[in-house]
C-alpha cells in the first residue's frame, strides 16, 4: 500500500545535492504529491531504486533520459493544475493515465 512521505525523508531531500537528477525527481514527486510507488511503475524500476534515487544515488545513462522525460511531463502538468495529487488514489490515477495501463 503506498504511503506519504515521512518528515525524516523530506528533511533528508532538502538536504540533497540541487545538481543530482534524483533529489531533483524526488522534489517534484513530493510537490506533485506522487507515490514513490507509482513513480517507481511508471519509470519501471524498483521503489527502493526510487528512494535511492532521491537519496542522490545514481542513475544510468538510459534511465536518465527516461527519468528527465518523465520530470518534464509532471513539469508541464504541476504548471497546468493538473497536479499536485489530491491524494494517493489520484496519484495513482495521474500516473496510470501517463501509462495508458492499470497499476
């Protein structure tokens, strides 16, 4: 079942390095109110490799690219109101609908 964010965890992203892509991707999750969970499905990786990736842990060449797509379009939508998340359910809805499938 997915969860919130913890403050333990939030007060670790703020203190991840700006230049890293994964704090970078862990900040706009939590400002866009995503599950690592979800994020995790739809850059088809593990959520632990999620929490690594926030936690400025490095990402490969390939994953990256994904990654950067990714960030863009949650960009994009955080700047349309189409995000924050309400909640976990529209989380998971937001991100299902990038898929075109049913986590």
């Amino acid at each position: 079942m997915p969860r919130t964010y913890s403050e333990k965890f939030l007060l670790e992203l703020s203190h991840g390095d700006p230049k890293s892509l994964g704090v970078r991707l862990g900040r706009l999750c939590v400002d866009a109110n995503l599950p690592a969970v979800y994020v995790a499905a739809a850059l088809e990786v593990s959520r632990m490799t999620i929490y690594g990736w926030f936690r400025g842990r490095g990402i490969s060449e390939k994953k990256a690219r994904v990654v950067e797509v990714f960030m863009d379009l949650v960009s994009k939508d955080m700047a349309e109101g189409v995000l924050p998340a309400k909640n976990i359910k529209d989380g998971k809805r937001y991100v299902e609908s990038l898929l075109g499938i049913t986590i």
